[in-house]
C-alpha cells in the first residue's frame, strides 16, 4: 500500500470512527453492519429501533459480532423523554420530579437502576443527563427535562444522575453545553440566543457541567445555541472558543464531546450538516449525533467524504479529526472494559425495579381534596403538541393508570381549540379530572380550565408540566413530569384519596 494509500484509508477511519448515525428498523441494516465492520464506532437508537427488551438486546448483540466496542448510544431521560418504553411511557419519572423530591440518593439510585436496564440491552451510552437549568418557565423543549431553576439543586443532582448511571456501566453525556435553560426557542426549529454576560453564566449555566465533570461524566453534548458573549458569530456546537476554549482549557475536561443532533434546523437549515459537521469537528466536538431525520447509507457516507475532503482542502486539521477518533475510541474501550455480566434468563431483575414509582409518588405535590376517593371520573387531557424531543408516540396522562384502579373511568382528548362546553358534554354528571401539560404555556389551556372549575367547583386538576399557576380545582396536582409512574402517583391520589 502506498503512502498516499494508507493515508487515505486511515482518514476514512477516522471519519467513520467520529459519526454516531441513526437507523430505521429493530434489527441492524446490513449496510450499518458493513460500516461497522470498516470503522464505524458509534451507533444512535431512537424510538423506532426498539420494541422490547429482547429485540434491543438481540440488535446491540447483533452490532457487536461486528465490532465488540461498539458505542451503543440512546436518548433515554427517563420521564418524557424516553426510547426504552417510547410506546407504554417511562417507568421513571424525569428529571423535574428528582429535582422536586431533592435527594440526591434516590437520583443517584433511579439513575443506576435506568443504566442497569440499559446495560442489560446492550446499551452503554447514553445522551442524559440535562444539566440545564431552567431560569426561563416559557422554555419550549427543557422544562421538565431539567432537574430545576436552581443552579445549586441542578449541579447537585446532575453529579448525582452521573455517578448513577456511570456505575451501572453507561456512559453519561450530559447536556446541553454550554446551557439550553434560558432559551425560548426550540433549537430543533431555529437557532436560540442567549444574551446573558459571562457571569452570569459562570454563576449559573456553568456550574452543573463543572459538577458532572467533577463527577468523571464521559461524554458532554453541545447545544445548537448562539451566546454571544462567548461567540458572537457561530453556535456553541461550531465554536472553538467554546468547545475548546471554554469546554476544554478553562474547564479541563477531557472526556468525549457529541454534538446535538446535526440536522436541527439551528444548523442544518444554516450550515448545511455536511459544512456544519466539519466545523463541529474543527471546533472541538469530537462525535457527530445526527440520525433522528436522517437514517441512511447515504447520509453515513455524505459526512464521512465531507469531513475527508476537509482535511484535503486544509479545512480541517488531520490530527484534529484523529484526536476526535481517538476519544471516540477510548470511551468504546472503557464501556468494554466496564461491561456488566449480561442478565441471566429467568433470573431475578437485580437492582431497584420499584424505585422509580417510589419517586413519582414522592415528588406529588398535592393541594385540597382530603375527602375520600374522586366519586365516577372522568378524564379530560388537555393535550398541547408536543416538542420534537419528547415526541407524540409515547403516551401520558392519567386516563389508563386510574382506569386500572376506578373500572368505568371515562376519558376524552381535547386538543386546541376545544372548549370547557365540550368536556362538559362528554361528563355527564361525572367529576372532571383536567389532566394539562404546562398550562402555563398555553392560554387556550387556562381558559379551559378556568371554565371548568367556575362551571364545576369539584373539578380536579392535574399538572404533569411545569406547574406554575396558582392550583386550580377542589384538588390539586402536581406531578412534575408526564411519565408513567407519575400518571400512577396521581392516579392513586385520585382513586384513593
């Protein structure tokens, strides 16, 4: 082989070695399997690649006869956010209700018994925590993701979701760097800004990423999101001095960078993924996340010839792009070397598999009510369209969990544009339980609501978003997240009393 040659065959590698793309289907594609073969390191899972425990344990099986260090990544927060159980809702409540709860043993121990499952599907990285804090309540895709508004409560726990995780043998990648709190855009639709000075991010964005790198978090994730007392100009996941200024020397980490989604529209309706990906890589991040939209051959290969013609054309320094292979690498290398004993058939599930619905239930906040058990219910959701990281496949509300406690609850769906008039029609004589999601958010949700509790003063109203009114109704609920153990909590309230 040639110099020349050999060169060009290590940059391929190199390239291949810095994506992490999506796929569709439950099994391996065989063209994924090929480029594994030739280098790829990482690989994304999404809501679409899983169906059961089995079939991702089968699939992650699948992509490591063809590399055994394979990176197997996934977005799973738990609570809203999750890819695990996209199609039943999550058996751990998210962040905001951690945060709630404010004890630091028990994220620490919800945290660990979600790697636990992860690692017993043959997943070792995954995209969580966020370490956002959530300084503005009109944030339209944080929320409930973050653990808080508080700094000192985020850092604290995001530390502690990252030693959780990290002992289950899950690589954590905290998010979103440099902070994604104080936006009112969602970076999936444009590109952000954040105009704050420098201390006040150093007294507040900064201080939960400086806690997860105390705590050895592996992998940081940038925000598509424009700081300009950082960088005027470019988005943190394309700035150097964030990445590398920033990030990397006044913070001292040296663990793995991803980027967030690279076909966002806060870069790819800007950059281009192709252009976007080389200046991601140049800046500092060390892995290209793209594969939510785009999950083909062709967009594999589309990053990989980008990001060698790059260095060709002195766009991109060579030893940059082998850097950024090389870390990519040695976080492949310690997930093997950490690798728990897979489950054994029929065994019995080790860890904590009641922890999560004891946090839901701790994190309630419940006003009113006192009187016994909600007589013949029926349940109202308000539904508002969900962000684009949450999704619409995963259900939530409260309608399914009481109906297993209270046989004959009734239930309805009401979206925007719906009226007071028309939950009442669908009632009857029976007790409305207004489920909403950030109502705060949403006029045409408050409203409604207002009606409801004028027309009906035994109205129950249950909040699984950021709870920010004044309660409303003869109860109360706060569940401070829409996952499914908190759809139980409060319907056990509910049903009980």
């Amino acid at each position: 082989m040639t110099v020349l040659a050999h060169r060009t065959d290590t940059l391929t590698r190199d390239a291949l070695a810095v994506l992490q793309p999506g796929f569709e289907g439950t099994t391996a594609p065989a063209w994924l399997l090929r480029r594994v073969a030739e280098g790829l390191t990482s690989v994304g899972l999404f809501g679409r690649n899983v169906a059961s425990p089995e079939q991702l344990a089968a699939l992650t099986a699948q992509l490591r006869a063809e590399r055994d260090d394979v990176l197997v990544a996934i977005d799973e927060e738990g609570g809203d956010v999750t890819r695990l159980e996209v199609r039943g809702g999550s058996s751990f409540p998210g962040n905001l209700a951690l945060g709630a709860v404010d004890d630091t043993d028990l994220t620490r121990g919800v945290a660990r018994e979600l790697g636990r499952r992860l690692a017993d599907c043959g997943v070792n990285l995954n995209w969580a925590p966020s370490a956002d804090v959530n300084s503005n309540p009109d944030n339209p895709v944080i929320g409930v993701r973050s653990f808080g508004a508080d700094t000192a409560l985020a850092a604290r726990h995001t530390a502690a979701y990252v030693e959780g995780l990290q002992a289950a043998g899950v690589a954590a990648c905290t998010k979103h760097f440099p902070g994604h709190g104080d936006t009112s855009v969602d970076s999936h639709h444009a590109l952000p800004r954040i105009d704050v000075d420098l201390e006040t991010l150093a007294v507040r964005e900064l201080v939960p990423f400086r806690a997860a790198i105390e705590a050895g978090t592996k992998a940081v994730m940038s925000a598509h999101i424009l700081v300009p007392a950082l960088d005027p100009t470019r988005p943190a996941t394309l700035s150097p001095q964030v990445l590398t200024g920033l990030l990397r020397k006044e913070l001292g980490y040296e663990g793995l960078i991803v980027t967030d989604g690279m076909e966002m529209n806060a870069i790819a309706g800007t950059y281009g993924i192709e252009r976007g990906s080389v200046l991601a890589i140049a800046a500092g991040a060390d892995a290209i996340c793209v594969g939510g939209g785009l999950a083909d051959e062709a967009t594999v290969l589309r990053l990989r010839d980008a990001l060698v013609a790059a260095v060709h054309e002195g766009a991109l320094p060579e030893e940059r792009l082998a850097d950024a292979a090389a870390r990519v690498r040695a976080l492949a290398e310690w997930t093997r070397s950490v690798r728990p004993a897979p489950a054994v058939p029929g065994a019995p599930e080790g860890g904590a598999p009641g922890i999560g619905l004891e946090a839901a239930r701790r994190a309630l906040l419940v006003s009113g009510g006192g009187r016994g058990p909600v007589p013949d219910p029926y349940v109202a959701t308000l539904a508002p369209v969900a962000n684009i990281a949450v999704g619409d496949e995963t259900p939530w509300g409260v309608a399914a969990e009481l109906a297993a406690l209270v046989p004959g609850t009734g239930a309805g769906v009401y979206p925007e544009g719906s009226a007071a008039g028309d939950v009442l029609a669908a009632a009857g004589g029976r007790t409305v339980v207004a489920v909403v999601r950030d109502a705060h958010r949403h006029p045409w949700m408050a409203e409604v609501l207002d009606a409801l509790v004028a027309a009906r003063p035994e109205t129950v109203v249950v909040e699984m978003g950021l709870p920010r009114a004044e309660p409303r109704g003869a109860l109360y609920i706060a569940t401070h997240g829409a996952a499914r153990v908190c759809g139980r909590a409060a319907a056990e309230v509910i049903a009980r009393g």
